[in-house]
C-alpha cells in the first residue's frame, strides 16, 4: 500500500482492526504497575438501593475481589476512588446539573447519595491503601493522583470498577494524557447500560489502553 494511495476501503479496514484486534504493544511490569478501583462504592454496587445502581458491578464484585487480592499479594498497590461530600459540592462542574444522568425527575430524596463514599464492604480497602474522592469523572482531575503514582514510581495503571464508559473510560483517557501505561480490565468493568460496554472497550483498543480480561491481568502480574 503506497503512501497517497488509501482508498476509502483500506481506511476504513485499518480501523476496523484496531479496534477488534488492536493490543497496545507494552510489557506490563508489575513493579510498575497500581490498580485502581474506580468507584466500587454503595451507589453503584449495593442491590436496589439508588438510582444509579448497576447491576453488572454488582455481578463482578467477586472477580474484582480475586483481582485485588492478587495485586496485593504482589505488592501491587490498590487505590480506591469514590464520589463523597467534599468541599460541600462546591469542587463539581458547573454544568452537570443540567445532565439528564443525574435523574432529576425522579421523586426521591437525592441527598442521602453519594455522602460519605462508601466503598461496597466486600472489597472494602486495609487501612494502609488509598482512598480518593473525586470530584468528577476521571480520576486525575483536581486530585492528586498523578503526583501518588509518581511518588511510588508507578507508570502504569491497570483500571476496574464502574461506569465503563463514564469514570472508569475517563480514567483511562487522562492516564493515557499524562503519559501512564493504561489496561483496561474488560470484565471488571461494567456499564450502566451494557449494550456500550463492548462499544467503549473498541474505542479504549484502539487509541488508549491495553484491553485484557482479568485472567490475562493477573497472569502478566505473575
């Protein structure tokens, strides 16, 4: 195929490809490595309770479990992130009152969410690990985030937890901004609405992030 020379075919075949079959070409160095679990909190996991459940994360708390556990007993460290009441509110964007995601015409007493930022007990963090709350989607905006990975000599981030295609997607996003190695855990990852959770993973496979199931995680940890 000659330079000048791409049809619209050969364009379209070329994505195609990279986002079915792309895998970024980096070797996963657990040294280098720390895993965050993107808001694994009662909002989004315990069963029924708010508007924003999502059943899927509910569904592979035990699969993000087993990721944990592994990451821990390989000195991979494990950083929590969680929206809570910080700064009385006052740190969130402007604009995201005025987002249909935030169910206003729903009848209930919204106050009782996303307070205290409880991670779901079952993966709940050791004393010694990390809990960021944050202010917004991605993990990296107004926290200090960058600045912990770096001080523990950390380059790449290996992300599971919920929304997929909202925090954890943004995550990726700004990991990949600042320079981080990102992988993308796509089954321990869930979305809010699962028919955008293979669409998404496409798009973090072509242009951000490592995709690989849990099992291959854990594997290139050993």
């Amino acid at each position: 195929m000659k330079t000048g020379h791409f049809t619209e075919q050969d364009v379209l075949d070329l994505a195609r490809k990279a986002y079915d079959e792309g895998d970024a070409k980096f070797e996963i160095v657990p040294e280098k490595c720390a895993l965050l679990v993107i808001d694994m909190q009662d909002e989004f996991v315990k069963p029924h309770w708010a508007p924003d459940w999502v059943p899927e994360a509910t569904r592979q708390v035990p699969l993000i479990k087993r990721l944990i556990e592994h990451c821990r007993s390989k000195n991979v460290p494990v950083i929590y992130t969680v929206y809570s009441r910080t700064h009385h509110y006052h740190d969130r964007p402007m604009t995201g009152k005025f987002m249909p995601g935030r169910y206003a015409e729903l009848d209930i007493d919204f106050s009782q969410f996303f307070v205290k930022g409880q991670v779901w007990h079952e993966l709940a963090p050791r004393e010694d690990e990390i809990v960021i709350h944050k202010p917004s989607y991605g993990a990296f905006c107004d926290t200090p985030l960058e600045t912990i990975l770096k001080n523990l000599g950390k380059d790449t981030v290996i992300i599971c937890g919920t929304v997929t295609n909202i925090c954890c997607g943004m995550t990726a996003r700004q990991a990949y901004e600042r320079s981080f190695k990102v992988v993308f855990g796509s089954d321990v990852t869930s979305s809010d609405y699962p028919e955008l959770q293979e669409p998404e993973l496409k798009v973090l496979r072509k242009n951000f992030a490592r995709v690989l199931s849990a099992d291959e995680i854990i594997d290139a940890l050993r």
